[in-house]
C-alpha cells in the first residue's frame, strides 16, 4: 500500500497535521514538536496488521485493550498520547476509534521500513539487539528496527564481514560525501560479532 496523504488530529503535540507526501518529503519542527509521533502513526496506520502479528509473535498480549497497545507500540508511559478526540487517516484508511487498534486487516505485510532517530540504541555495545531484550519504555519501532538489523547481520554479510553497504555498487559521490571510502564492518576479535567503523584500502 502506498500513502499520499497523511491526516492527524489531537495526537500528543499534533492538534492537526494534513501532509501530502512526495518523493521527499521533510518535517521541520521543534524537539518534541511531534516529528517522530507522525512517522509513527504513519507506519501503524501501513502496518497494523503486521505490527499486531509481530508483537504476538514475540509473546506480547495484544487483545488486552487498546491502551495496551498504545503502551507496546508508542513505549511506557506513551498511551495518553491517543485521547478520544484522536484521529489518523490517508487517503483508503482511518483510524479514530482506539477499539480499531485491535482490530486485524487481514494485510500482514511489512509496507514501510522505520529508521528511528534513537536508533544508535539498538547497537548501543556494538550488536544489534534481540526484539525482546528491550524494557517496555522502548518504542516498537526501535525494537522491530534492531531486530532487522540483528537478523541481517547474522545472515546478511558479504565475504569480507562487511554490513554496510550491502554491495559494492554504492555511487562514488555518495561515498566521498558521506562515508569517505569507511564501511561497518562485523568486528569478531571479542569472540562474538559486533558492529564497528573500518577505512577499507
């Protein structure tokens, strides 16, 4: 599913936010503003079926109530954030009522990959951490983060232990601007497989 549009109403921070996406599109805003909040919504109003699934998967009781949900998802503490007065919705789905979050569509597939800002957090000792090793403060979307990470890592790695890129065909002038001929690379002299910064020759 693709999203165009993207409509938040009393939603923590947000009072009333009415995007129409692009190919790029970048939010500008104050530090606790609601930036990460609407990246959010947006993946759950995507993925809800997937990220109900996954929370299942890994022993979480979604059925319980909707605050429930909002706790696993958002992080502890977090759940006020969706009153009754709150409302998602693109341009094919909505999301107003909280009883809807428990809700299955029948769609579980994965449409929208998340990088979230803390994500240094998910590899905070060098290896990307299981879904389940997180406390219930942290937001789904850095645990289900890592745990791709993780996945990748353990089987992902090209013949040199090399993470990021994945291959070698990386534009030269990305490279030289951003990565300076450096790549992650899986460091192994610890005895276990952790991230690490090497300048390749």
């Amino acid at each position: 599913m693709t999203m165009q549009k993207l409509k938040v109403k009393n939603l923590g921070p947000i009072k009333e936010a009415d995007v129409t996406l692009g190919d790029l599109t970048i939010l500008v805003g104050e530090q606790a503003s609601g930036k990460s909040l609407f990246l959010q919504v947006m993946k759950l109003l995507l993925d809800k079926t997937h990220i109900l699934n996954t929370l299942e998967k890994y022993n979480y009781v979604v059925n319980k109530s909707p605050e429930n949900i909002l706790t696993l998802y958002f992080g502890e503490g977090m759940s006020g954030v969706w009153t009754d007065e709150t409302c998602i919705a693109n341009m094919d789905t909505e999301i107003c009522k909280k009883s809807s979050l428990l809700e299955k569509d029948g769609m579980d597939k994965e449409s929208l990959f998340y990088i979230p800002a803390q994500r240094i957090l998910s590899i905070s000792d060098g290896r990307p951490k299981n879904f389940m090793e997180f406390d219930a403060s942290t937001p789904y979307v850095l645990r289900t983060f890592s745990e791709t990470l993780r996945l990748f890592f353990q089987s992902g790695l090209n013949a040199d232990g090399v993470v990021f890129p994945a291959h070698e065909e990386m534009d030269t002038s990305f490279d030289e601007s951003i990565f300076h001929g450096g790549r992650i690379v899986a460091d192994e002299s610890s005895g276990q497989k952790k991230c690490g910064w090497k300048l390749m020759e």
